[in-house]
C-alpha cells in the first residue's frame, strides 16, 4: 500500500493467469445458476403484467362511486371510489422534538450527520503472460450523509474514524386516518407520499438549536466539523384525497381481486377521477414491467458472459487476443439473450393474448435471424481479408 496523503491510499495487487482461470471457472458456475432465475423472473413478472392488465380493467368497470360522508352498508366488501379530506385524529408526531400539527397525516425526519466517507476506485492492466494488476485507490473526506458509516470497516480506519451517529431518520403516520365517516387502514396511509419541506421550526431538543429550516448540533453550520448532525422534516398536512379501495364496514383497505389475483389500493392526492387514478396504475405497473424485463435480460446477457468467460482466459497470456475473444464471447451472449427474453415473454402471453404472444415470438425469430446474418457476413468478412 502506497500513501499519497493523509487521505489517500493506493493498493496494487496483481493476480496470476491461473488463479483468474479459476475465478472464470467459479464463473461459470455462477452463470449456470443465473440463466434460470432470468427466466422465472421473466416468466413471473409477464404472468404478474397479464394479472395487472386485467385487474386494473375489471375494478374500473365494477367500482362504485360513494360519499365519503356515510358509510352504506350494501357496499361493504365492494371497490369504491371516493374523495374527501383525510385528517389525521391522532396526528403525526415525532416525540423527540415535538414537532406535530393538527391534523397531520405524516412527518419524515431526515437526519444527516458529517462524517468521514470512503470513495474507491480502481483500474485494471492486462500483461503479457495472463497475469493481470489491479490498483485500488482509497480517498477519505469529510461530508454530510444520512447512513451511519462504520468507519471501522474502512480499509485504513486510522485517522478516519466516525462517531456514534446520535440520531437517525424516521417516519412518523398518524395512528387515526379519517377521510369523512371513513377510516383509512396503515397500508393506504403509507402510501400517501406526496411529503412538503417543513420550512418554519420554532423549537429544539437540548443540544440542537433551530437554524432556518432545520435542527442543527455543532458550533457553525457553515464551518462543519467531524459529528456535527442537521435534522430537516417533510409533512404531509390534512388535505384532499381520492381514493380507490374495498369498504369493510367504515374502513377503507386493500381490495382484492380473487379472479386475476390482483390487489387494488389506489389514492391521489387532490379530487381526480376514477379513470386517471386506474390510468396512473397503470403507468406504474408498465413501468415495473419493462424494468423486470431489462432486469431478466441482463441476468441472461451476464449469466452467458460468465459461462462463455474461460474462453478469454484461455488466450489472455496475449492481451490483445484476450479483447478479441471477450468481444466475440459478449456478441454471443448478446444474440443469445436478445431470443431467449423475447420467447420467454411470448410464451407467457400467448395463453392470455395469443395476438401479443404470437407478435412478440415473430419479433424473437426476426430478431434470431437478424443476429445470425450479422455473425456470418462478418464471418465471412473476415475471411475475406
């Protein structure tokens, strides 16, 4: 380990052709267990689209619209749809400091604490003869964080080390929802995230003092030092909200749609319909749905890169072959992932949608034959010269 300063340390290390030949061994096996789990979780999150799709439609077309100002027992059990203000009864309140108001529903405090932070970065070098030499850099500074850092498990711990953080972040929900006759459950009052700064503080615990908008311990805001801790809130005040949900009762939860095995639990802040509240699920299980398929495709895409890694090995004594070969080996697994996330997709529609299905596996086998083409006339280019 070589000092640079006080708050940098570089680390060079270098590792043997036969010890990386092992690593890509473990690789492969690893890549083995990968390959599966993207194709349950492809296979899991097209079953979970189909349910979402038909959930969403098949609540839009039976909700009931009701007052929220009294509870009708012939819709118990039923999803309905209302707006109100939601009022907290046992407001929001964080004891430590006190701070609550009447009505609130919720209150987030944030709490950050200046300490010392690890960045690492490092950079790699083939040679000639498979070995390869890595170098680590540590650098240490000073800054504003809201996870307690364990200093100890820095990789030079001395001179760097971190106080116990005294405090720590927390959310605070009123025990008692109402939103007219009605009660909302837990669930439906976390999910009230629309949260605003709480610009104006007016008290402090021992130990802090109020600074504009935050509670501050340390000597100078501006000038921090190694410990000193700054707490700012968010709320979310009394206010208008519409909502979708099954009434038990005068309670309002999570409704449940047994048929496509679908849970509805929808709520906006503001009056908004029924049709933009089903519209903005729908937005966001789209998104959950296209971030699942990426995430399947690059477990495939990965998992082929590691089971195809020995290859590269065997030839990186050289290390312009060993770039060579870790190409071809990434356009392989590339043409091999593109496919199969698109047949595993299809097959998962086809039994709700046979029209999608059916379109997506044709994209699959266009896409196949499209990366087949490629791979010969570059074959075949290279043969040529």
């Amino acid at each position: 380990m070589t000092q640079v300063n006080p708050d940098s340390f570089t680390q060079t290390t270098t590792t043997s052709w036969l010890s990386r030949l092992g690593s890509s061994l473990t690789g492969v096996l690893i890549g083995t267990i990968l390959l599966p789990c993207a194709i349950v979780l492809l296979s899991w999150n097209e079953g979970r689209a189909v349910a979402a799709a038909a959930g969403l439609k098949q609540g839009l077309s039976s909700i009931v619209e009701i007052s929220a100002e009294s509870v009708n027992p012939q819709h118990n059990t039923k999803l309905v749809f209302l707006s109100g203000t939601a009022t907290g009864i046992t407001p929001a309140t964080d004891s430590w400091s006190g701070l609550s108001t009447a009505g609130l529903l919720r209150l987030r405090r944030h709490v950050e604490m200046y300490q010392w932070l690890e960045r690492e970065s490092e950079t790699t070098s083939n040679n000639v003869g498979g070995s390869q030499t890595t170098q680590k850099t540590y650098t240490y500074s000073l800054g504003w964080t809201e996870t307690a850092v364990n200093s100890a498990q820095f990789k030079v711990p001395a001179g760097h080390q971190n106080p116990a953080m005294p405090l720590k972040s927390q959310s605070f929900d009123a025990s008692l929802v109402k939103i007219g006759a009605f009660t909302l459950d837990k669930n439906l009052v976390q999910d009230l995230t629309n949260f605003e700064a709480v610009e104006t503080l007016t008290q402090a615990p021992a130990g802090y003092r109020v600074q504009g908008n935050l509670l501050y311990k340390g000597v100078n805001p501006d000038q921090p030092v190694l410990g000193d801790v700054r707490v700012t809130y968010s709320a979310i005040a009394a206010q208008t909200y519409s909502i979708a949900a099954q009434q038990n009762n005068g309670t309002l939860t999570t409704y449940h749609d047994a048929k496509n095995d679908y849970k509805i639990a929808l709520i906006e802040p503001g009056v908004v319909s029924a049709q933009k509240l089903f519209a903005d699920q729908a937005s966001t299980e789209k998104l959950i749905t296209w971030a699942c398929r990426i995430g399947g495709f690059l477990l495939l895409l990965f998992g082929f890169n590691l089971i195809m890694s020995p290859l590269a090995m065997l030839v990186s004594f050289l290390p312009f072959l060993q770039g060579l070969v870790g190409a071809g080996t990434f356009f392989i697994a590339l043409g091999l992932a593109i496919p199969i996330t698109l047949i595993t997709i299809a097959i998962a529609w086809i039994a709700s949608r046979p029209l999608i299905g059916g379109g997506i596996l044709l994209l699959a086998v266009a896409a196949t034959w499209a990366i087949r083409s490629v791979a010969i006339k570059k074959k075949t280019t290279t043969a040529t010269a």
